[in-house]
C-alpha cells in the first residue's frame, strides 16, 4: 500500500511505503530534479494561477457550477469596471473639472451630498427589502446589475445637464446604493452555496482576488481608453451601449449556471408541478435553468405565509391544532387567497410541509373538503390534510433527497408575524 502525497489538490509525486518510506518514484533527490523537469513552464504557471486565484482543494472544494459562474462573473465585471470609469470621468467633467470657473466648495457640496444620499439609500433598501435576498438570490443579483448600469447611464448625462448636477449624482448614487446592499449579500448567499468543503473564508478571499486582477486589467483598459477617447461623446456613448450589453449578457448567462440546491418560491413551484402531474422530481439543473429571474410565478390561488392574525380568524381558530404543526392554513373563497399563521417554533421543515400541502390543495382542487365550515373563509383541517398526504409528502421527500435537493433548508418569503402559546 503506497501513500502518494497531495498538496492544494495536485500530487507532487511523492510517495510513501513502510519499506522505503518517503521516495520519489524514479529514485531519490536526483528523480525529484527530473519530475520536476517535466513540468513545462505554461504547466507551472497555471499552478501558480490556481494556487493565487482559486480555493484550495480546487475542484473538489467548491460546488460544480463555480468555474462557470466565475468565468461569466469575471467577463461582466471586467465590463462594468470600464463603464464605471467613463461615468466618472463624466462626473467629474460636469463637476467642472478642467474648468477655471468652477468652484472647489460646491464640487466638494454635491460629492458629499450625494454620498449622503447614498448611506441612507442603503439602509432603508436593507429595511425594506433585506429578508428577500435570501429567497430571491437570483433576481435581485440581476436587478442589482441593471441598476448598476442605469446609474452609469445617469452619470454619462451629468456633463450636459450641469445646473442639474446635484440631483443627477445623488440619483445614480442612490442606485449605486441599493447595487451595494444587493450585490454585496446576493455575494455572500453564492459564497456560502460554493463553499461545500466548510470554507466560506477561501472562496470569498479567492473571489475577492479575482475582482482585484479584473479590476486592474480593467484599469489599464481604463487608461488608455481615457487618454485615447478624450471627451468625444459618440465614441464614449457607443463604447457605454456595447459594454453594457455585454454586462448584462454576461450576467444572465452567470445566474443561468447557477445549480441552487435549497428550496424558494418558484423553484418549488416547479418542482411540485412536476411532482403533482407526472408523481417524479424534477433535476436541479432543470429546475434552475427553467425558474424565472425577473419575476415570481404567479399562481390562479395566492399564498401568503406568516401573516397577522385578526379577531375573526382567532375566534374560530383551533390553536392546539395550529400549536401542533407550527401552522394554521384559512382560505378566502372570494379573493381565492390562502392564509397561513405561523407558530414561533415553525422551521424551515415545517414550512416545506407547509407549502407542500398548499400546493396539494391547490393542484388537487379539494379546498372544501378540508374546510372545517363551508363559508367565504375557513380554515382548512390541517389533521386531516396531513393525514391524507403523508405518505405523499413522504414519497415527495425522499425523491427530493435523491435527486439531491436540500430538504432541511427553506429560502422562502414570509412575513414576520408569528405567534407562541402563554399560560393565562
């Protein structure tokens, strides 16, 4: 039995065995000199390359779509770093830059105005829309690119409209704002999806690493591009629509190769159409390549989860049966809407078997025979409903599983209210 030594996923050629010990396969210090030999220099290079640029353990410690999103990602960050620099370029040239009459205090007025409006952008983007990152990972990346590119289109009209200069900055940099906030946690929810082999810290480091050699290829481009262009507008303006375009194709070719595992909205959606209509689970590269980015799909009956509970509803709620799933389901006949109160120990588990059961009831038709009374809003018996898909949801499980879905976590948009028993 021979022991051969790895180091960052690549062998050295260096073996083991308990009668030799360490050796080199062709015999001593001398064999090490000609294995290295062989190495030819493009070889040692992208070693090297791999070493500095990509997690250790490479492929085998990240997840199988990484090389394909980092390829895309690397094209649509070289691009939106060139735009950047033309915008401003622009910036500055509607500041004044260059221009004897232009005034150092008011330049210094809108760029400290506009950053303002930009650190209150972020926090109320965070407010407002902070719990959907999660859910909607995929749209809100592409949302936070087209933003991107609408605030440099802003930036680029700032030179014509110098008495507007203030509102103009402060409006692109409010787009720039939310970018930051979306870009920034949609980042962090890939990272953690790449990262399969524990090591978040490598991957964000490695991607950062990344960035930083695209961002100073992208400088140099920079470079020469502003010295050659000057201030001519068409060429500017063509140079702006051609890398855009490429920003945005090579963005969405990225969030299409993306294989996201755990379950939101519309990828169960899918999966449960598929499951309710031919009783098998769909793939996850099926599944990711056909969920929509832009929207959420829509369904002829609404779900809406974690909601507040009324004196109406609370009256003829059955609370030891809602204390005992985590969840009470009512439906309203007339707005052919579900309701959903959660418990405060409801989990991510939970809310799967919470969703399963709405999209039983909602491809098998059968709301009246789980209300509990026949009128505009009642509550569905969740007892009976759990009892008469159980081995479904069971069947629904371990398919999932197989097909190498995360049944343990749930990226779905809920909102916040929940609800706990107390001892009068």
């Amino acid at each position: 039995m021979l022991l051969n030594e790895i180091q960052r996923g690549q062998s050295t050629g260096r073996l083991y065995s308990k009668s030799k010990g360490f050796y080199y396969p062709s015999s001593d210090s001398i064999k090490n000199v000609n294995y290295q030999k062989k190495q030819t220099l493009i070889q040692w290079f992208f070693s090297i390359f791999k070493e500095i640029f990509l997690p250790a353990g490479y492929p085998n410690s990240v997840s199988n779509d990484y090389l394909a999103y980092q390829i895309w990602d690397t094209i649509q960050a070289f691009a939106s770093s060139i735009t950047n620099a033309l915008a401003f370029s622009a910036i500055l040239e509607g500041m004044g830059v260059g221009d004897e009459k232009a005034s150092v205090l008011s330049a210094t007025f809108v760029w400290l105005v506009k950053d303002g409006v930009g650190m209150v952008g972020r926090i109320l983007f965070a407010w407002f829309h902070g719990t959907g990152l999660d859910s909607n990972l995929k749209m809100w990346r592409f949302y936070a690119d087209i933003l991107n590119d609408l605030a440099t289109s802003i930036d680029l009209i700032a030179p014509f409209f110098k008495h507007l200069l203030l509102p103009i900055t402060c409006l692109s940099n409010l787009c720039r704002s939310i970018v930051g906030v979306a870009g920034g946690s949609t980042r962090a929810a890939l990272t953690q999806h790449q990262a399969i082999a524990h090591n978040m810290g490598d991957v964000s480091a490695k991607d950062g690493s990344q960035e930083t050699l695209v961002n100073l290829l992208a400088l140099a481009v920079n470079i020469f591009l502003l010295h050659t262009i000057k201030r001519d507008r068409i060429v500017v303006w063509f140079l702006y629509c051609i890398l855009t375009t490429l920003h945005l194709y090579a963005n969405y070719r990225a969030i299409r190769t993306l294989q996201l595992r755990t379950f939101n909205w519309n990828r169960f959606v899918l999966i449960c159409e598929s499951y309710f209509h031919k009783e098998d689970i769909p793939t996850i590269e099926y599944v990711n390549r056909n969920e929509p980015i832009l929207m959420e799909i829509s369904q002829s009956t609404k779900c809406y989860v974690g909601i507040q509970l009324n004196h109406v509803h609370a009256s003829s709620m059955n609370i030891d049966e809602f204390l005992r799933h985590h969840f009470a389901i009512s439906f309203n006949q007339s707005s052919k809407r579900f309701d959903v109160i959660l418990s405060e120990n409801c989990d991510d588990q939970d809310l799967i078997k919470c969703y399963f059961l709405l999209q039983y009831l909602i491809y098998s038709n059968r709301f009246d025979e789980f209300s509990i009374i026949s009128s505009n809003i009642s509550w569905i018996n969740v007892d009976k409903l759990h009892t008469t898909t159980s081995h479904l949801y069971q069947d629904f499980l371990s398919k999932a599983k197989v097909m190498g879905w995360d049944i343990n976590q749930a990226k779905f948009l809920i909102n916040s209210y929940r609800y706990s028993s107390k001892q009068s």
